[in-house]
C-alpha cells in the first residue's frame, strides 16, 4: 500500500491549520491545507497579481529561505508526505525540506521546539505531486514546510496513521470506537465505487454527499458492507448511523455485527433507515469487539459512522502502550 491511501493528517476537514508562515505577499498560507486539488483559471489578477489557489510567497532578494508552519488535524505517526505545484510553473520552488516536532497541549508557534527533519533538501518539479516518503519514528503533531528560496506551493499533504493520546480517552467518558483520529481504520469494503469508506470515520460532519461513502447500484441478490477495526478493543453501546445528504439513494436497511473468535456476533438487528437522516441506536450490552461490520441492504449511500462505547482494559492499555513507545514516555 502506497502512503499516500494513508489520510491525510494536515488537511483542513480534519481539524488542520497553518499557524504561521514568514510571508504570503502573493498567495494565503491557508490554501496549503484546503481539501481537494488545486483550481486555476487563467488571467484572473487581483490586488496581488495573478490569482493562486495555494500558498505563494514575493521574490526573495535577501539570503534565507521561505516556511510555513501547519498544525496536525490529527496527531499521528507520518508515513509521507506530498509537496504539490501545481499550476506553479515559473515561480515553484526549486528545493524544500520538511521538519516535524511533538508538543503538548495548545502552543504557539513561536513555542514550538524539537523539530526533526523527517523530508531533507530535496528538489522539486513544476505543476506537479512530488511524494517524498517518510522513515522517521514518532507521534508528531506539528510540521514546518521550508522551500528554497521562495516560490510557490498550491498543497501540503502530510500522510499518516492517527494516534490519538490516550488521556483523552481513559478518562472515563463515552468514546467513538470507529474514529479515525482515534486510530480506527477501515480494513474492508465491497464496494466504493462513488467514494472511499473510509469518510465514514473521518471526523466532523459531512458537508456534501461526496464526502461519505457510496456504492454503485446493485443489479443482483447480494448487499453491500464495510469492516472498521476499532481503535481499540472495547463495547459498543451506541451506534449512530448517518444518511445525511444521501436522499436518493440511502440504503433501505442496516445491520450491525462484531466480530468474536472469528465470527460476526449481532450488535444491531436488520433496521430501516430513512434518507438524509441521523439515525442513533440504543444497543445492548455485548460482547467486547475490536472490529465491526455495517451491512446495508441492498446498497446505497452512508455519511458517518459513529460507534460510542467503552474501552476493554486491555484495549487501554494497547493505546497506552502504543504511545508512549512513540513518545518515549512511560
């Protein structure tokens, strides 16, 4: 699996921002972040000059370099990054490094120490992708993009496993076992033919059918489904399923099932579902999964999937372990 099937960990829809960059006289840091390739349109000038849909910085005349710094939607292990010019033809970089470093809590840019190199000096193309993969250990939360001199970049995309601290999620209160910024991940689809399953997890609500998960249209007897693995072991007690935006085209029914021993175990019975509609369900208390089915008949459409529950002990003590052997704390 390449890493860009990884998710992005800096994109905006998850809770990404760029905090600081040392000039954006032609073109505004935040697009670095934005959702979705990159637009154009030819000869559309403003007060700046041409109109770019990325972050450009002035022609540099002093000896130094231009750098922005973003905020990880979603702290996690990074497996690669992507340095996107496109549409920068004449005023890319030629060069750029990327640093990462780990902070608590809520600091400022200024604040932020321990930066590691995680991409060295590498060259650049115009107009393009250029993928740079990633084989520094850790659990990062911030990164710093610097380009050499200065220039142009239209995207930052910055690939990774979520790995949630798990203070935030021992502490007692209801957690989403299927959260991606919790560590869940999609490990099994029938079908995507309109768009990936893994939307179904990924935080926030979504904004348009786009950005949930849809089946093509099935011409025979059987139904379609997903697999998540949980961010941890645990028991779900609570399970949201949203249609949201699918109007047309929502699946007329559902199920539920964990996984033990190798068998799917019941979590909700066949239920219908209505079109554009939040649905929550009430479940019994049952066995301790780590993964879980959603069966929809016959196909359709799904905004998010939300799994509410408690954490098995060992379950916590997986998410424990596993940060701190990326944090080096204990």
């Amino acid at each position: 699996m390449s890493f860009q099937d990884l998710p992005d960990l800096a994109v905006r829809t998850v809770g990404g921002s760029v905090i600081a960059a040392n000039d954006e006289t032609f073109a505004e840091r935040e697009n670095l972040i934005k959702a979705g390739p990159a637009g154009y349109s030819c000869a559309t000038f403003g007060n700046k000059g041409q109109v770019y849909d990325g972050w450009e910085t002035r022609r540099r005349r002093t000896e130094g370099h231009d750098w922005a710094v973003i905020r990880l939607g979603m702290p996690g292990e990074i497996r690669g990054v992507v340095i996107d010019t496109a549409h920068f033809k004449g005023n890319y970089p030629p060069f750029a490094t990327v640093e990462a470093c780990a902070a608590e809590g809520h600091p400022g840019p200024a604040e932020l120490t321990g930066w590691v190199e995680i991409v060295p000096r590498s060259g650049l193309n115009g107009d393009g992708e250029n993928p740079f993969p990633v084989e520094v250990p850790g659990r990062f939360t911030h990164v710093r993009l610097n380009i050499f001199p200065d220039g142009g970049v239209a995207r930052l995309r910055v690939h990774g496993s979520p790995v949630a601290d798990p203070r935030l999620l021992t502490a007692g209160l209801p957690v989403d076992l299927a959260a991606l910024e919790n560590g869940a991940v999609v490990d099994g689809c029938s079908n995507m033919f309109y768009s990936s399953p893994s939307n179904l997890i990924a935080p926030g609500q979504a904004e348009v059918m786009g950005a949930g998960w849809e089946t093509a249209r099935r011409r025979d007897t059987a139904n379609d489904w997903v697999t998540v693995r949980l961010c941890a072991p645990g028991t779900v007690r609570i399970a949201e399923l949203d249609t949201t935006h699918f109007v047309g085209n929502a699946p007329g029914w559902a199920t539920l099932g964990g996984e033990v021993e190798g068998a799917w175990v019941p979590l909700l019975a066949r239920t219908a579902l209505q079109p554009d509609t939040r649905h929550r369900f009430v479940l019994p208390s049952g066995p301790k999964v780590a993964r879980v089915r959603l069966d929809v008949f016959p196909d359709g459409g799904m905004a998010r999937l939300r799994l509410y529950g408690k954490l098995s002990k060992p379950g916590r003590r997986l998410l424990i372990d596993r940060f701190e052997a990326l944090t080096g704390t204990s």
